[in-house]
C-alpha cells in the first residue's frame, strides 16, 4: 500500500510531492525509539489503538565512495526505509506488545559474537514492560529464526516513561554499541527504577534486571531524559510542580534496600511539563567544545517552549544577553503554531573539512528557489498539535524564521486592513478617529508604528466597541424591584457579579450601564412594562452589591421628547445585556479575547506575553516583559451614539517560521519527536502525528528536496 503525499515546509515553500515508501497501517501512533538489528536501525512506532508496534527499516551501512552500494551490506535499498513486512508482504508486520504502548526506549547491544544487536523496551497501559528482540524481528522477517514473542518485566503498577542510556563515539560523534546500558523507567505509582540492560549468552533478549529505586514523592512524571552519552544522571519532566528534577543515579538506594525518596534538584520552568530534552555535545567558534547536558529545552504543558542552564537551574535570560550571563530578565516562553507537545534537539556537527568553523548544523531555510541553506550551532525540532514541526535556534530563544534571512523588514507587523468605522459616522466636526501610538526609537518596545513588537504582536484582528457587550453577561435573567432610595434593583443568580467588577480587564463598575432585551411583567398590573420596547434605553450602574448578586440601577426620567423608565411594577423579570460605558466606554478585544478598556482621547496600549525573539536586539534597548507592546492606538473624536458601534483593523506578524508538515494532515497533533543519526545519515526527524495516524520523517538539510519530507500512514 503506497501513498503520493504533497507535503509543505517552510509553510508551504517547499512545495514537491514526495512517495511514502510504505505504509505504516497506524492507528494512534505515539511513541518512537530507535534499536539495532546488525546492519541496520528498526525504527519503533507505537501503533497504541492496535496495541501493537511497526517497525521500519533504516540500512546503517553508508554507501562506498564511488556512490556504489557496500557488498558486504544485507540491508538492501529495497528494504532501506521500509517497514518490516507481514507474512503477506503486502502489509507491514505487526509485533503485538500489550495494552496500548506509548513509550519505547531503543537500544544499541553487542552481541557475545561481536555482532550487533539491541532491543526496544516498550511502555503501555499494563503494569509491566515488553522488551522486544530488534534483531529476531529482522532474522524472522528473513526465515533465519523464528519470530520471538516480547519478554515481559512484570511490574506493580503501569509505566509512565522509559529512556535508555547511550554511549557517544567520539570519532564519529553517532551512538556507539556497547555490551551493556542503563535504563531508567518512571511508573504511575511514583517510582523511578534503574534498570540493566544486556543481551544473553546467545545474544537475544532477555528481562532486564532492576538494580535501583526511589520514590519520586509529590513529583508527577510526565516524561523522562538523559544526557547524550551519560547515564549518570536523569531528569524528570514533573506535570504537577514547576519543570524538572535532576536526580543522579549514584544516589539511587539499590533494590535491596528500603525504598527512600529521590534525592532531587529542582530546574524551575514557569510551571509544570509536559516533556524535557538534553543538548548534546555542541561546537561554538573560539570556545571549548560545549559538553552534553548543558542546557534543556522544556515543553510546557501550556505550550510554550524554554531553555535553562542545567549548572545552576535556570532558565537563561532574554536575548541578546548570553546565554551563560543573569540577565535582567529570564526569557519568556517561546510559542508555536498550535500547542508545543514534546522537542528534540538535534545532533551539533563538529567542524571539519566540510564545515571549518562553527556554526555547522544545517537547516534549509526558505524555497526552493530563494531559500538557502543556513547553519546553527544549536538546534531543537518542536512538535505540536497543529501538526506541524518547527526549529528553534536555541541560542538565540528564536524560532528559525525565513523573513529573519530573506527579508528582516518584513518580521515588523503591519495593517494589513486599516481602522474602519461600523457603522460609519455622519459627523462632520470633530469626527471619530482611531489613531495608531507614533514610533519611538528611543524608546524599548516603541520603536514601530502603533508601538507593534514583532514576536508580540500577531496576526489578529482588533476591535474597539463602544458600549459593548460585557463578556459573560451579554444574556443574564433575573427580577427587577425598587429600592428605598428610588432606585431600581436588578438581582440574579448565580451571585457573581463581583468576577466581572474585580477582573482587571473588565473593571465592571458604576458608570456602566444595563439594557433590557426582553420582559416578564405579572399576569396583570404591569401594563407599562409589559409594552415596553426591547433594548430601547440603558440605565447606569450606581453600585454592585458586595455579595455579587445584584445591581442597583438608576431610572431614566422621562424628556419632552423621550419616555423614560421608571416604572410602577413593582417586581418583574427581565433578560438584562450589560455594557461598558462610563468613562471608558470602549471595549478592546483582539480576536474574541479581551484586551481591556479604553477612554475617548487616551493612549490604550495592550501588554501581552511574548511569543518569539525573531529580531537581533540592543542590549541598550532589550526586549522585556514589561515593553512586550502588540498594539497601542488613540481613539479621539466625537463618540458614537449608537451601541455596539466599532473599530476594526487587522494586522500582519510578519511571522515566517520553518515549519515542516504533511499537508495531508495539517491538525495531525504531533506527539513526539526524535533525531536519528548513524554511519549512514545525520539529523533525519521523525515524529508521530497522532490524530492523523502518520508518520513524518524529515532530513533538515534537505527540506525542499523531493523526498527531504516524508509521510508514512
């Protein structure tokens, strides 16, 4: 079964249909991990709806320097990137695993022979871990042996994550085989265990031994990482407290003893995680080689992104400050398109005769005819939930961005649709106006017309309504009465009002005023209510009740040439619509979120969070929290008479990320991400799209190159 895929990266530059080799047959793939079978990687997708695993085939043998293939390879192009087929080949082989899998963790083993081996261990919804044989899967697949069922680690309670230890070859910087690795598992009942991973005396797989445990007490794993190359210490990504706790492995009692509490360090994040990685060794001109483990990259489960010096914990400041420096500020979250769900780095490439100096890692940025390729000294890939994959330069706190190469005037937001009136005023004198805040250069966060901030301001539509609609209490029932006072007394349930008056938004408060848009007088005796005209005048606010469940309401007298509301009955129902009015009568929404009030002839300026750093700054004018402008405007002029009247305009982001997706699949809520490199191949992408049960693979280098991007469903 094979599928023609148009994919798109670099939002949609990278245009060129590509062949998925074969077909995955996923239903809900999630996890990912790569494990040795002699001459070449299994690449394990869990196939969780099916409680099963797919493995696809990657040969490790690279070709000879003629471009011709390696005779003493038994990997075969047509086996290379396929998946392990099923008895009737037409199909992928299926490798049945236990309830639901959704964590793997891959590993490189030597075999007593010498040859190479490894095995997946693999994490689902039982209370146990399958462990599954990577080289039997292929010797079966080629009738050498017979296929092997997965070996089961019984255990007390189900498996949250699992990561295994691997070894760095220095000379080729790519995982090395060894005779043995640590693996580390955290489980739904609080406990991280230390695990031994080795291969037989006839080098198959067997139950891994538990050599360690702790509690992890009130830490909540979310997911688990380890430094490249080093099983001396492992973080976990904490869903309840705030980031990651380090724990070293020396620390960790033996099994034998009584269970104890984690000895942990807290990494502070802003909140709790929803995954965690470790940068790998990386390379900086004129600077020692940087070692693995330096910094982390953790995803909030809010779905920003941030970086944090592992030495001491913290997150790293705001560019264009170092990375190794306090800072004024720590940086704010980094966003994606979508929620951010998990982030890879990708391996650093050492400089060399292709590369002299560092930076060195590539990455295709822009089209394929104006795009080029550009180098980075660090890169994370980042996976979210609208299905896409995006680069962060994580020195720099930005995402890869094709305006920051091609065209850095085009990252300053811009109308795209100038303020417009609606409806449109007859005033002739003095009419209403709405007034974009004149640029500053002086002045941080103000540089630029309306006081816009690329990597603040987005690509939105503003509103500024005149007695607007209070959000929340557009439609709200309840009974009219009259006070001792001659006041009119509006009571509702729930008793709420006091969220509305004391939201710093909303700021509900006498001056504001109420309509009535329908009414329910008594059978009789109410005849002036009960021929009263819908939303025909407001009445003011004079108080809310402390307790928030009224609203005591000033009548409306009658005029020459108005009736007024002051009315007999003394207690009768009505759907009452809220507005603001008062001395800021304007309601300022971006999108259908509210950006707070404004007043006739006041500056209104909206602070929001940052998401991106995509411009170079000057120290002298950095990009704080407390200048993080997205818009500021005057509205001057006569006002408007009639409710609900309203300004709109729209603006640009000038946002151009690299972005990788199956076009086939634009919300397929990528799960994880992983990098894979070997002999063969380095830096190809892989990651799982859930929702659209598909597989991307993507080589950085060669995004826009037909079969730089593929799609695997």
């Amino acid at each position: 079964m094979k599928r023609l895929l148009a994919l798109s990266a670099a939002l949609a530059a990278c245009s060129s249909t590509v062949v998925s080799p074969s077909s995955g047959d996923f239903v809900g793939p999630t996890g990912l991990a790569v494990a040795q079978a002699g001459d070449r990687d299994l690449l394990f997708v869990t196939s969780t709806a099916t409680d099963e695993l797919r493995a696809l085939q990657i040969c490790t043998t690279p070709p000879l320097a003629d471009g011709g293939v390696d005779s003493s390879s038994t990997c075969s192009t047509k086996e290379d990137y396929q998946f392990v087929p099923a008895p009737m080949r037409l199909f992928p082989a299926t490798v049945p695993t236990g309830d639901r899998p959704a964590r793997i963790a891959g590993t490189r083993l030597l075999r007593p022979d010498g040859g190479k081996g490894g095995v997946a261990l693999v994490a689902g919804a039982d209370s146990s871990l399958a462990v599954v044989d990577a080289r039997n899967i292929v010797e079966a697949m080629n009738h050498i042996s017979p296929a092997r069922a997965p070996i089961l680690l019984q255990l007390s309670t189900p498996v949250v994550d699992v990561v295994a230890a691997t070894s760095i070859d220095t000379a080729t910087n790519i995982d090395a085989t060894v005779p043995a690795v640590k693996a580390f598992l955290a489980t739904r009942g609080g406990q991280l265990l230390v695990l031994d991973v080795h291969l037989d005396s006839s080098g198959n797989a067997q139950a891994p031994t538990v050599l360690q445990r702790c509690s992890l007490g009130a830490v909540v794993p979310a997911r688990l990482a380890l430094v490249p190359g080093r099983d001396d210490l492992v973080y976990v990504a904490d869903s309840a407290g705030d980031g990651a706790v380090r724990i070293s492995t020396a620390s960790i009692p033996t099994i034998d003893q009584a269970p104890q509490a984690c000895a942990i360090t807290r990494l502070p994040a802003g909140g709790p995680l929803r995954s965690l990685a470790l940068s790998p060794q990386w390379f900086e001109a004129n600077q020692p080689d940087h070692p693995a483990g330096e910094l982390a990259v953790m995803t909030l489960q809010t779905g920003g992104v941030v970086i944090a010096r592992t030495s001491d914990g913290q997150i790293i400041p705001t560019p264009p400050f170092d990375y190794r420096s306090s800072g004024p500020q720590t940086m704010e979250p980094v966003l994606v398109g979508g929620v951010a769900r998990d982030a890879s780095f990708l391996r650093a490439i050492r400089p060399g005769a292709a590369c002299a100096t560092a930076p060195c890692t590539p990455l295709w940025v822009g089209d394929s005819v104006n795009g080029k390729l550009q180098r980075f000294n660090l890169l994370a890939a980042i996976a979210s939930t609208d299905g896409g994959l995006y680069f962060l330069d994580v020195l720099n706190r930005r995402l890869v961005n094709e305006n920051y190469f091609s065209n850095q005037g085009a990252l300053v937001p811009v109308l795209s649709i100038a303020p417009i009136l609606s409806p449109v005023s007859t005033v002739t004198s003095n009419p209403p106006a709405l007034t974009l805040a004149p640029a500053d250069a002086t002045t941080a966060g103000r540089q630029n017309l309306g006081w816009v901030n690329p990597g603040v301001t987005r690509a939105t539509r503003w509103r500024a309504i005149w007695h607007a609609d209070v959000p929340g209490l557009e439609r709200r029932g309840g009974t009219m009465t009259h006070t001792a006072t001659g006041t009119l007394l509006f009571s509702t349930q729930p008793a709420d009002l006091t969220l509305w008056a004391t939201d710093p938004l909303l700021h509900l408060g006498p001056g504001d005023v109420v309509t009535f848009t329908t009414y329910y007088p008594p059978a009789s005796g109410c005849d002036d209510v009960a021929s009263e005209t819908s939303a025909r005048f407001e009445l003011p606010i004079v108080s809310i009740a402390a307790d928030g469940s009224a609203l005591e309401l000033a009548t409306l007298p009658d005029t020459p040439s108005v009736k007024g509301f002051n009315p007999t009955c003394p207690k009768f129902g009505v759907v009452a619509e809220v507005r603001t009015a008062g001395d800021h009568p304007w309601l300022v929404l971006e999108n259908a979120d509210t950006r707070g009030r404004a007043k006739t002839g006041e500056m209104f300026v909206a602070l929001e969070p940052r998401n991106d750093y995509p411009l170079d700054y000057d120290p002298k004018l950095p990009p704080l929290a407390s200048t993080d402008i997205a818009i500021a405007f005057t509205l001057s002029g006569t006002e408007p008479t009639i409710a609900n009247t309203q300004w709109t305009f729209t603006m640009t982001s000038g946002q151009l990320p690299t972005l990788v997706r199956d076009a086939n699949s634009p919300q397929g809520l990528a799960s994880q991400v992983i990098e894979y490199s070997s002999p063969k191949v380095t830096n190809l992408l892989f990651a799982t799209l859930t929702g659209a049960n598909a597989l991307i693979q993507a080589a950085p280098d060669l995004l826009p190159v037909k079969g730089g991007v593929l799609s695997y469903h």
